[in-house]
C-alpha cells in the first residue's frame, strides 16, 4: 500500500512571510522521505472541516507548480478540482505543463464540485447538481482527448471546442483521479473514465468498491485497472500501532494508496515519524 499526503492548510505558524519557504520544507520531507503523493485541495476558501472561510489558502494549481519544482518523484495532484472552476482546455492544458515541468507527475484529480458558498463569494456559477455532473462528465471527455493528442473538435451539451490542440502534450498517460462515492453518477463515471478513485473512510467502504466492481462490469471494464485511494488523516499523537492497523484495514479492502493530511505537518517531524515507524510496515 503506498501513503500520500494532502496539504489542505496554509496557516503555518510564521504565517504568509515564510509560506513559501515552509511549504517547499514540507514537499521536499515527504518527496524524499517516500511518500508516492503529495495533493493539494481546489478551494479558495478554507473548508469547514479544516477551519474558518478566512484561513490561508493558496491556488492548487500555482501551488503544485511550485511543488514540482521542490520535489523530483511523488506524483502531484488536487484532491479534488471542482469541474465548474476552470474551462476544461484550459484546465487540460494545465495539467499538462505541470505534467511536462515536472517529469510527468501530474494527476488530473476531479470531481463535481460542492461549496457554494465560495462560488457565490467569488462570482464562480454554480449550477444545480444535476448539470454539475453533466459538466464533470464532458470536462472529463475534454481532458482525456486534449490528454490523448487529439487534434479536433468537440461538441457537447455545455462545451464547445474548435480545436483541441495542446503542445506540449503530457509526457504519458497523464491519470484522471475522480474524488467521491456517489453510486449513481460518481463511480459509474470512475468506470468510464478515470484511472484512480478517492473515496472517504467510513463504514460503507467495501460496499462502495463492489459499487464500483459493478460499474465496471456493467461497461466493459476491468476493475483491477483502477487505482483506488482513500481519504486518510494522518494524527501521529495516535500510538504506531494504532496507525498501522488502521491502514492495515484500507489495504485489506483493496485500496491501493491512502492519502490524507498530517497533522502538524509544517514541522516535519510528524512525517519523518509515518517515514520511519509506520511506512515500513504497511508500504
């Protein structure tokens, strides 16, 4: 099983004067430390879970390029971009610059978007959920042909593209992660379209995976394709062997990959400690 990080906070104690020093300390600990991920959340606003609207949070997309270049082997990804943020070639082509800097380790992580609240504050549409997911399931076709080297165009309900040309084009197949365990519309569109899959921890796990076995039958899909990840927060206050059997138990129901914040991460040491004392036994 392999870990991951996301860093969904940006309030560090030096505040925004040694953002930039601090976050590139972090990436580099988890990057050489073994980590196979480092994320970063698609929000403007901070999260309720995390804390108040009002907390640091920087562009994912500005910040993984900076990521990049602090890192050299942990793929980089958002957990999860909303689908109505960005027009999807311009979001195609962002993923592919960031694939082609940084050595091609950018994931396309995505889902249909949930915070209205940020939309409203900042002028961003935010449509019914309905068309959310139609949006997400065209962004999807869009990005996976620009991905491909697909040179035409393309017509859907809610986009229109003349011309899907993006040189450079990422250096391989550049993965789509959809975040969310919608069994209806989310993994039916795993199925169809994505590499990697993110699901929250709870209860309904394993039924969630047999969801999405199902889809895959249902369209011709080979359910072992699939990278499967799961939300996990890393609290290193918890003993070693707590954290070790509570990964234990992910890697039993399948998942290939946790990944989840860390707390207290901007001072490292809870990283080195997952690095040394839990990554051996469960990796």
């Amino acid at each position: 099983m392999r870990l991951g990080i996301q860093i969904p906070d940006f309030t560090f104690p030096g505040g925004k004067e040694t953002l930039g020093k601090d976050l590139a300390a972090i990436a580099r600990t988890a990057d050489d430390a073994g980590f196979s991920a480092i994320a970063v959340m698609d929000h403007f606003f901070q999260i309720g879970p995390v804390g108040p609207p009002d907390m640091d949070m920087l562009e994912a997309y500005t910040t993984l390029g900076f990521l990049a270049a602090h890192t050299s082997r942990a793929q980089l990804l958002t957990l999860v971009t909303g689908a109505i943020y960005r027009e999807p070639a311009l979001l195609a082509k962002t993923l592919s610059t960031l694939d082609v800097l940084s050595g091609g380790r950018a994931v396309l992580g995505i889902g249909a978007a949930w915070n209205e609240e940020e939309s409203t504050g900042l002028g961003f549409r935010f449509p019914p959920v309905a068309e959310r997911f139609e949006r997400l399931e065209e962004v999807l076709q869009i990005c996976r042909q620009m991905f491909d080297g697909t040179d035409a165009p393309y017509s859907g309900k809610h986009f229109t593209l003349g011309r899907t040309l993006n040189v450079p084009s990422p250096l391989s197949a550049l993965p789509i992660l959809i975040g969310g365990g919608g069994e209806k519309k989310t993994l039916r569109l795993v199925a169809q379209y994505a590499q990697m899959c993110n699901l929250f921890p709870g209860p309904d796990l394993a039924h969630k995976l047999e969801v999405l076995r199902g889809h895959c039958e249902a369209v011709g899909r080979d359910y072992g394709e699939i990278d499967k990840t799961v939300y996990y927060a890393y609290d290193t206050s918890k003993p070693t062997a707590q954290l070790v059997d509570e990964l234990g138990v992910l890697k039993s129901l399948g998942f290939d990959m946790a990944i989840g914040g860390v707390k207290d991460v901007s001072t490292l040491a809870p990283l080195e400690l997952i690095a040394s004392e839990v990554m051996p036994q469960v990796v």
